[in-house]
C-alpha cells in the first residue's frame, strides 16, 4: 500500500476499527475513508453500492459488524445471523465489483467448535458443533471468511480473513445489556464498590453516561439499588454469571489493530492458502496465545478496582465454551506477536472507563 492509499474502515468507531484507524495515521496513511451507521447503514445494499461507486475505495477493512456478550447472543439471535450476513455481502460484494485491491475481513474465533482441541488450530474450523449461545453469530462469521476464501479461488482477488479472541481496550462496549465478558465485569465491580461505600453521587453519574434498561442517574435511590440489584450488584456482594471456571484468552485491542494493519501491509493469499489442492482454512487467527479463568479475571480486575466486597458466582447462568485459546503459531511465523499484558490491559481499561 502506498501512504496515500485510499483505504475504507468500514466499522472505524468501534473498538477495533478505531484501534485500526489509528494505527493507520500513526504509520502516516493519509487517506482514510469511515462513515458512522447514521452516515451509511451497512445493512442497505444500495446506499453500500452508492458509497462504493462514489468513493472507490482501493482497501477495505471490514471491521464492522452486530457484536455482544453471551446474553445478548442468546436473547437476539436472528439479529446476529441476519445483520452479520447482510453486512458481510455488501461490503465484500461491492469490494468485488468496484476492483479493491485488498480486503481485511475480521471475524471471531468463535467460529470454532465448542470441544475443539486447545490450543485451537485454523484447521479446527468445522471440525464439530459449534457453542450453542453463539451459534447464529459464528455461522455468519464463518460464512464471512468462506466468502473471502471463495472469491479468491474463484476470481483471484486477494481477500484475508483475520480471527481475533476476545479483544478489549479503549471505546469498549460497557453496556451491561450487550457487552463482553471484561468490560460487562469492569462496569459491574466499579458500580459495586461505589455502592459499597454509598457513593451515588458516581453511581448517579455513571449512569448519566451510559443508562441501563433506560434508566439514568436522575432515577430515585431505589429504582437505581433495584436496577443495580438486577445485574448482581448490591452493596455486599457482586454476583456474576456462571461457574468462574471456564478459561479464556484475551487480546488488547491496539494490539489487534497493529496485527491487522501488519497483515494488511504484508500478507497476501498466496501466503497463506497452501500447497493442498483443496485449499481452506486459509484465515489467520490473532491472538496473545495466552489464558487465564474467568474467576482469576475477575480477582485481578477486583485487585485493580479495590473493591472489598464479595465475589459469588451463580452457576445456573450459562458459562459458553469452557476453554478457548488460540493456536497463534501461523500469525507467528508470519512475523507478529502480541505486546500488551493483561495485567497492564485491566488497568489500562479501567483507566480509560473511568476518564471516558
């Protein structure tokens, strides 16, 4: 890519197109194309097609997708399906037709099996089912890299599907309705500790800046402590969902951009689809290739926050796939590793929550 490439981050508010934005200015890229959802809704086929035939874009970065936490994924499953496939077919659909030279399509390493061997290996993909409560959203993920994969094959163009883990970092989703795992947590403990030491004067601001189920800090005490009471937080203990048990591995998501923007600028197909005649799982996963349980997460985020309340967990609550680390050995030996810690990302998040 030349520095005055035009290149489009579709998705470039989120947690990883702006991470991925960023990256770009910082490495003197000078012609950066994003619009907001208000801008360009990616679900409408036709203004996609208008955006494409106006602006030519010569990258794209599909970063932009429909994301949430375990219970939003239960509770809006065909949102997750639908609006992933739609998004996915139009952008990559006009990246086709309007001539990109390279397109980066993210996806989730959900997109493996519930009882893959771990670490995870590409070439686990669709080996066995899938978990259940994220079903609809990897099947449309994984459609996503076979469509990259397809229009390789079949027309030749030059499209890498990247699998991130769990990724966290600066404009994370804090929304306790449809966030992930460590922000959902971060939220819940700091909400917990102000209400331990009954500070609603935060609390009242907290929610000012990001209301729960409507509700905001002009709310009476008491709707507040029962809305509060709703997601496990009361002034003696903090109640979180499932056993605390099930391991995960997490990436900070500065990290994901430089990795996505150094696959971007090095990577090719060629690179990566093999010599086997039957050429699949050519995506790449991203990651830090390291794990840690939930329930020490959630320690070390308590340990951070100085909350002294107590931690209890409520196993009737579902706990997703017990194990998922990434095999990063492919995105090694095509030179990237990982920099941030999580010790210092908890903190780093935590910091950035409190100041945003």
């Amino acid at each position: 890519m030349e520095k005055d490439s035009k290149i489009y981050v579709a998705g470039h508010r989120g947690l990883v197109g702006s991470a991925i934005w960023n990256n770009l200015l910082a490495k003197g890229y000078t012609n950066l194309v994003g619009r907001t959802h208000s801008q360009l809704d990616l679900l409408d086929g036709v203004a996609v097609r208008e955006f494409f035939d106006n602006e030519n874009p010569e990258y794209v970065i599909l970063a932009a997708a429909h994301v949430g936490g375990i219970m939003a994924n239960l509770k809006y499953r065909a949102d997750f399906i639908y609006q992933n496939l739609q998004i996915q077919q139009n952008v990559i659909g006009e990246s086709y037709r309007h001539g990109v030279k390279k397109l980066l399509f993210l996806g989730s390493t959900c997109i493996y099996p519930r009882e893959a061997p771990q670490p995870i290996k590409e070439e686990y993909l669709l080996t066995s089912p899938l978990e259940y409560t994220n079903e609809p959203y990897a099947i449309a993920k994984i459609a996503g890299l076979k469509m990259c994969e397809s229009f390789n094959l079949q027309y030749g163009t030059n499209y890498i599907a990247v699998m991130p883990t769990n990724l966290y970092g600066p404009r994370d989703n804090f929304n306790l309705e449809t966030s992930h795992v460590m922000p959902a947590m971060i939220r819940k403990m700091y909400l917990a500790k102000m209400l331990n030491e009954g500070n609603f004067d935060a609390i009242r601001a907290d929610l000012n800046r990001r209301p729960v189920e409507g509700i905001d800090g002009s709310a009476s005490q008491q709707a507040i402590v029962e809305l509060l009471d709703r997601y496990g937080i009361n002034a003696s203990r903090l109640l979180l969902w499932g056993s605390g048990t099930p391991i995960r591995e997490f990436l900070w998501s500065e990290d994901m951009a430089d990795a996505s923007v150094y696959v971007l600028e090095n990577i090719n197909f060629d690179d990566v689809k093999g010599s086997n005649p039957e050429v699949r799982n050519c995506h790449i996963n991203i990651g830090s290739g390291k794990e840690i349980t939930i329930a020490a997460l959630a320690s070390l985020i308590k340990e951070t926050i100085g909350y002294n309340g107590n931690i209890e967990w409520d196993s009737s609550k579902p706990d997703g796939t017990i194990r998922k680390l990434t095999d990063v050995s492919k995105l090694h030996s095509l030179g990237w590793h990982h920099k941030m810690e999580i010790n210092y990302g908890v903190a780093a998040l935590y910091n950035w929550y409190l100041n945003n």
